[in-house]
C-alpha cells in the first residue's frame, strides 16, 4: 500500500517509520538535553548562549531552553516549560509588540512561575511545533553553514544539492529567510516562507536557513534533528571548498530527487512528472 505523505516525510533515511512514542515530559527533556549537548559540546555548533533546543510535550506546550544558557553544559532546570498558545495567538495577531512587551509575554507562558525565561526564539519554535509530526526542533550558528549564509552563494546551497546524503538527510531543497530582526518578525516570516514551501514542493522543510544568522532543523526524533544538521553542516564546508576550486558543481536535479524518491513517495511521484519523457506527455491521439 502506498505510504501516506506524512509517513514518508516521517520515515527516516531507510525508508522505514522511526517514530518512537515520547512519553513524559522527562524523556523529553532527557532527549532534549542528549541534543544540545552534542551539537553544542560534541560538534561545536553554537558557544555561549547561542542556538536552542525544544521537544512538544502535547498540543499546546513544549519546553524549551532558557534565555542565555549555553547548549553544551545545559542542565535540566534550563529547559523551561511554555504554553504555546499565547504565543501563537499574539503571532496571528498581526500586531507588532515592542520588546518590553515581548519580554513580559514570555515571562507569562512559562508552566512554571519560578522557572527561568524561555528564549526569544520561543516564538518560532512555538510556531514550527504545530506542523504535522514534528516534535522536535534544533537552532544552531553552525560556522561553515553561516559561511554560506553570509555569502552571495546562500541561495544556490538552499536549493541545489552537492552529495547524496545531504538530499537524505536534509531534502531536496531548504527554505531560506532573509535577514530580519529576531522575535516576531523571524517568527512571522518563517511561518509565510514554511507554508509557501509547503504548497509549493507538498512536503514539510528538514532544514531552514537563516540569512546571516544559523539554521533550523526540524524532526519527529531528536536523531534526525542531529543528522540534518551534521548533514547539513558539512555539505557547506564541501560547498565551501568547491567554492574555492571554481565550483561547486551541483548534483543533477534527477538525480536529486531520484535519491529522495527512495525514502518518500512523494518525490518518487514528483521525479516522475518532472521527467517524464516527452511521449508521455504526448495526446494518444497523436
Ligand atoms: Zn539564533
């Protein structure tokens, strides 16, 4: 039987269902605490109080690191515990809030008063959690990936693939955002270029960059968030190097989705229309 779109944006890169069932809010934070120390200690991703980590603890909250903490030594007191709602409600409010307002916000969401302030990219994470089976998000200034997104060659590593791993693991293009202030308007920008990605390619981003900023990956398990970003971090050191010897030379887009095509149903069906033969397009009249 055909698999449903959202099994084969959910399967990982074998092709089968990795989703394990997260049950309590402490196998979430333990999951969550294994992510930011590996891409902050392990793979040196993000120093001081750079990047964030967040799990979805059921529809309406999730935890997500303090405000200020760094990711390689975060402990468990430092994921904090939010009710998305207000915040989702006061981004769909379309009312810009100054940044007094904002801090108070986040003050006012947290499960627990005496908890520590959730960061200012809550806003996102919140926003990015009600998408169909994503569960868990890693923002990170990873270097060689903020070497591209600081560059004029940004937009060929969001849509053009350099190895094959990089299509498995971070899919056949990502969504790119300009530079804009962080808090809402981030925010309110990543939810208009998420849906016009998802309308335009029917399937959910691995990854999304940020313009002279970081990157975002987005998952069902904490393991894919770090192979998206592992994945990601060294095709644009590949893209990078290539870059220095009058390249990159980009994978050819059939095979691109012909890779992607092997673990989602979805790019196998959009492989074929893109390159369907002429003939087959051809009236049988003719
Ligand atoms: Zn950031």
């Amino acid at each position: 039987m055909r698999e449903s779109l959202l099994e084969g944006m959910l399967a990982g890169p074998s092709g089968k269902r990795n989703i394990q069932p997260m049950t309590s809010t402490e196998d979430i934070r333990r999951l969550l605490l294994d992510l930011a120390h590996d891409l902050g200690d392990g793979r040196h991703m993000a120093i001081a109080g750079e990047g964030n980590v967040s799990g979805k603890l059921d529809d309406h909250h999730f935890l997500i690191k303090a405000s200020g903490t760094r990711m390689s030594t975060l402990k468990p007191e430092e994921l904090v515990g939010v009710d998305a709602r207000p915040l989702l409600a006061a981004l769909e409010g379309g009312k810009d809030l100054a940044d007094e307002e904002i801090e108070r916000l986040l003050l006012e969401v947290r499960t627990d008063p005496d908890a520590l302030k959730p960061s200012v990219e809550s806003l996102f994470h919140a926003w990015l959690l009600t998408l169909p089976g994503i569960r868990i998000i890693g923002h990170v200034h990873a270097i060689a990936v903020n070497q591209v997104l600081c560059s004029p060659r940004k937009r060929d590593f969001a849509v053009r693939r350099v190895i094959p791993d990089q299509v498995v693991y971070c899919g056949v293009e990502s969504v790119l955002i300009p530079y804009v202030d962080p808090g809402f308007t981030l925010a309110r920008h990543m939810a208009r270029e998420v849906e016009t990605f998802r309308k335009r390619t029917g399937v959910l981003p691995k990854i999304i960059l940020l313009e002279n900023h970081g990157i975002i990956a987005l998952g069902a398990q904490h393991t894919e968030v770090i192979a998206a970003l592992a994945m990601a971090e060294k095709a644009a050191r590949i893209f990078v190097g290539a870059a220095t010897l009058g390249g990159p030379v980009f994978m050819d887009e059939f095979e691109v989705y012909r890779i992607a095509g092997r673990t989602d149903e979805h790019y196998r069906q959009r492989m074929l229309e893109r390159h369907l033969p002429r003939s087959d397009h051809a009236d049988p009249a003719d």
